[in-house]
C-alpha cells in the first residue's frame, strides 16, 4: 500500500478526529491504517509502507515512547509525530529523544493539527508552542555540565557535510538529498552521522540548532 499513514490512538473519538485531518489532506482512507494499542501496532504484517505514523503516548498496553523508538529503529526516515495529551517533561523529552519528528498536545484545534502534519511531512519539527520552550531548553544537560560549545569555525565539516546539513535545516528527508547531489541514500546516512558526531549531536533537530547556535547556519 502506498503512501500509507498510521495512526495509533486508543480513543475513538481521537481516531475519527485525527483520520478526518489525514482525509482533508488528500490522502483517501483506504490509505489510512490505525492501531488501537501497541501490540496492534507491531501485528501489523508491514510497517515500511507508511510514509508518515502519528503516535499517542499514553497506550493501554505499553508505553508510546517505547513505540516511537520501536518504529524509529526499523525506518530512520520516517516522521513520526506525537499527537498527544502528555505535556510532561518526561514524556516529552522521552519521545524526542525515541526518535519522534515532533510533538503536539490534542488541544490544538484541527488547523494547528493539520499544519503540524504537513511540516513533518515537508521534514520539519512541530513542536507545540506550549512545550518549546522547555523542549530548547531540555535538549541536553546544563551548560554548566558541558564543555563550551565548539565556535564554528571549530568545527570541520567537509563541503559535502555543509551541503548536507544545509538541506537538512531546509526539511529535505535523506532520499531527496541524495537525488539532489546524485549520491546513494547510505552516503548521505554516514554523512549524517559524521556530522552527528562532529557537532556532539543525536538527531537532525539538535544538529540544525546546534549549526545555527554556532553559527555554522543562518
């Protein structure tokens, strides 16, 4: 099935909300796969169909967080974004740290729900505004833990790394990059995870703020 979206959410109502936003997106509902709980999710015979999964947390059988890093080790590529009521900072930070492309509260109402999903689409990182803040400010230890950030002109990326990493901050996924330059996706993976290791970064969130902060990126 192609261009297929899963959702899991054991509230009813949320299914019906979140598959009416996915169908107002275009996408028909014959490409719309839903999961009640974790164990649903994990019986599904294929999980590499989806081109995007929208994740609540709080599941009757197991925790979601552990679902988003389930789902992130077998697609690196994949969006994934939390649709959830958790606003704590355990869960929040959890999730991202899983793997999770964003986060947004149920509160929001159907055109903020409906954005969220196509930024992460585009390869963005919705984040609710009533969690940004704290989430900028969680996305490591204390600065007073850390040794001081590397200036940038600190840090030696190669010219193909700066290229990759400026379309990463542009929201292009790992297949469109490697169209772009006409190299294989695996080559754009490892420079990733060079770039990763050269900035002391774990995702491609930290690694566009982490750029920016240095000013390796505008």
């Amino acid at each position: 099935m192609a261009e297929s979206i899963l959702i899991v959410d054991d509230e009813p109502a949320m299914l019906v909300r979140l598959l009416r936003i996915v169908l107002d997106m275009g996408y028909p509902g014959a490409s719309c796969v839903c999961a009640r709980s974790v164990a649903e999710t994990k019986a599904l015979p294929r999980t590499d169909q989806f081109v995007l999964a929208l994740i609540d947390l709080g599941l009757p059988d197991g925790s979601g967080v552990d679902l988003v890093a389930w789902l992130r080790s077998r697609h690196d590529d994949m969006p994934i974004l939390v649709v959830s009521a958790w606003s704590t900072e355990e869960m929040i930070m959890g999730a991202l740290r899983a793997g999770a492309s964003g986060y947004m509260l149920k509160e929001r109402d159907d055109l903020e729900l409906r954005l969220s999903l196509r930024s992460v689409l585009r390869g963005g990182a919705p984040i609710d505004p009533f969690i940004a803040r704290r989430v900028l400010q969680q996305l490591g230890p204390p600065a007073a833990d850390l040794p001081p950030t590397p200036a940038a002109d600190e840090v030696q990326l190669s010219a193909r790394e700066f290229d990759i990493l400026t379309f990463v901050s542009r929201g292009l996924t790992n297949r469109e990059i490697a169209e772009l330059l006409k190299i294989s996706r695996w080559t754009v993976e490892c420079h990733i995870k060079h770039i990763y290791r050269k900035l002391a970064v774990h995702s491609r969130t930290e690694a566009v703020h982490e750029a920016r902060s240095s000013g390796l990126l505008r």
